[in-house]
C-alpha cells in the first residue's frame, strides 16, 4: 500500500500555523518572522511535502512556464538552444512548453495560439517567420524576447550572435592558409544566412579575393542539403580549394559528397563549417567551424525573460560574439 502523501494541512498543524500561512510563504508573499517561516520550511523538508503546482499557479496566478517557439525541434541545433533554455528555467522552478512551425507560417500562428492559450509567463522566440509588428503586438501580452534577430525598431529584447564577423573570420581563416579560389554552401531565404554571406562577401572584398558567382550554391541548412549542393559544385568542373558550409548540417552532407568522388579532406578540398555543433569535433576529420555557442545563448534568453517576467528592465539588446575552431578539416593548398 503507498504512503500517503503529505499535505498543506499537516504541514500548517504541524508548523503551528495556518494553512493560508504556509501558502503565503511558499508562494514568498508572507510577513512573517523568520523563526516562523523556518519551522514552516523544516516541516516541509522533513514530511517532504510538495506545493501542487496547480494551486500555487491559481493562487500566485503565474503559470510558472515559459513557451518557446522555434522552427525544428529536432533541429541538433535549436537541441542545444533548448538545453541551455530547460537548464535556466528548470532552476528557477519553470516549466518550458514547446512548439514548432517547421518554417510554416500558418502553422506556426497555430502553434503560437495553443502557447498563448496556456496562459503562458514568457515567450522565447528562437526562429520565426513572424514580422516585427506581430512580435511586438505579442510582447504587449507577455515578455517575449528573441534570439538571433532584432526587430527594425528596436523594441524587444534580443540575444543576437554576430553572424556577420563569423562570415568574414570563415574566410579569412581559409585566405591565411593560402586559398584563393573559395566555393561557398549557402543558406536558404533566411536572416543568419544572409549576414553570414554579407559577411563572407566583405572579407572578400577586403582580402582581394574574387567569389565566382560559380561556386556559390543554395543548401537549406539540413545535411541532404549540403551533399546536394556539394554535389552541384562538383559538376560545375570549376576549380576551387576550400569550401565554407554556413552551417555544419550542411558542412556533414558535403563530406560525404567529397568522400564519395575520392576527394580528401583537407589534402584536396579544405572545409570550413558553421556553428560548431558537438558533432563537429567528431567527424572524420574533425570539423574546422565557426563557433556560435547556442546553448549559453539559450540560457541567455531564459535568463533574460524570467527577469523581465519579474519586472526587471533588460538590454534592448546583447551580442555574442564568434570565433573560429581549428581542426582537421582544413589546411594550406597543395
């Protein structure tokens, strides 16, 4: 037979108090004295009574859950966003509901109204097909902040990485090693994409290098995408020595392109990757990439509207800025 589990009325006999009283300092809103509220919490700990979670959220009227919207779940990118994300909210006694549009716009509207629906503290925003007066309609509602992207006018807060310097240190980092002739995986219709390439375009412009509009193809950042586009490159018989995948999905699918037409990787083409996903350190050879480190920038953003779900003012906006990862995959020309 299990034990029964202890409720708020024993802990309030047992404290010598009244139930109301043992709410109120659960819920941190009691004026009491400290040795009262210390018995109170001794009896909790000692009987291991646990608040029902739907009664605390009636009475405090906090949901005590965040929702966070994304494009791909099963993305091994947002998989890092969303660690850092569950991380932050789990210490703070948050729940984090998820919802994916999978870059579907009225899907995601649909999945955005069932968050909303739940009454939700917050919303994180990792990717959306949203446009900054819908964003901003949303955060008169609720705190929302927003990863990856600002809005034109500057009035939500935002976790924004510097895809644009990740651009340019790509390909400088392949210029110091002696390339010149550089083909580049691009992204889809996407804002990271585009600051990325911008970025890549200005470092050319910069280096003196010449990005033949040949050796630019069109991934859409999944690995089939990048063996596709790795594919097309190589039917163009042009000559090149390295190539930058903006992201590392595409940088694995390109891999397996060149290892299937005997080609070695960094003796005949050197590849650089985008993102620096924990696989990236494992592929054979490790993967050389641009460093975006996305789950602190996950644990940023739960960080940032759990305060904000507080009262707290924030940054309109703060950057993370990118770095480089040298490893095998990319070396001087032969």
């Amino acid at each position: 037979m299990s034990k029964k589990r202890p409720s708020l009325g024993l802990v309030a006999k047992l404290s010598g108090v009244s139930p109301s009283t043992v709410s109120r300092i659960l819920n941190n809103t009691a004026k009491v004295s400290d040795s009262k509220k210390k018995t109170v919490l001794r009896v909790i700990e000692e009987t291991g009574f646990r608040p029902n979670l739907a009664a605390r959220t009636l009475a405090g009227g906090r949901a005590m859950s965040i929702g966070v919207l994304t494009q791909y779940i099963d993305s091994p990118f947002y998989g890092e966003a969303i660690r850092g994300i569950e991380e932050v909210l789990a210490s703070e006694g948050y729940t984090a509901l998820f919802a994916s549009g999978r870059g579907d716009r009225e899907l995601e509207l649909e999945r955005l109204n069932m968050l909303m629906e739940r009454n939700i503290d917050g919303l994180i925003v990792l990717s959306s097909t949203l446009e900054d007066h819908e964003l901003e309609a949303l955060a008169k509602e609720l705190p929302v902040v927003l990863t990856g992207r600002a809005t034109l006018n500057q009035r939500l807060p935002s976790i924004a990485f510097d895809n644009l310097g990740g651009g340019a240190l790509a390909l400088g980092h392949l210029v110091d090693l002696g390339h010149r002739k550089i083909a580049v995986i691009d992204g889809p219709n996407d804002p990271d994409a585009s600051l990325r390439m911008e970025g890549i375009r200005s470092e050319c412009v910069r280096r003196d290098i010449l990005l033949d509009p040949r050796l630019i193809e069109i991934g859409d950042f999944s690995e089939l995408g990048g063996y596709k586009a790795m594919g097309r490159l190589l039917d163009t018989r042009a000559d090149f020595s390295a190539v930058i995948a903006l992201n590392d999905q595409m940088a694995y699918g390109a891999m397996l392109a060149l290892s299937e037409v005997g080609l070695d990787i960094p003796d005949d083409i050197s590849l650089v990757g985008f993102d620096d996903l924990p696989h990236s350190a494992y592929t054979i050879p490790p993967l050389t990439t641009i460093s975006q480190p996305v789950n602190r920038i996950g644990a940023m953003a739960a960080s940032t509207v759990l305060a904000m779900s507080a009262g707290y003012e924030q940054s309109v906006e703060q950057s993370v800025a990118a770095s480089i990862v040298g490893r095998q995959s990319t070396a001087a020309p032969k």
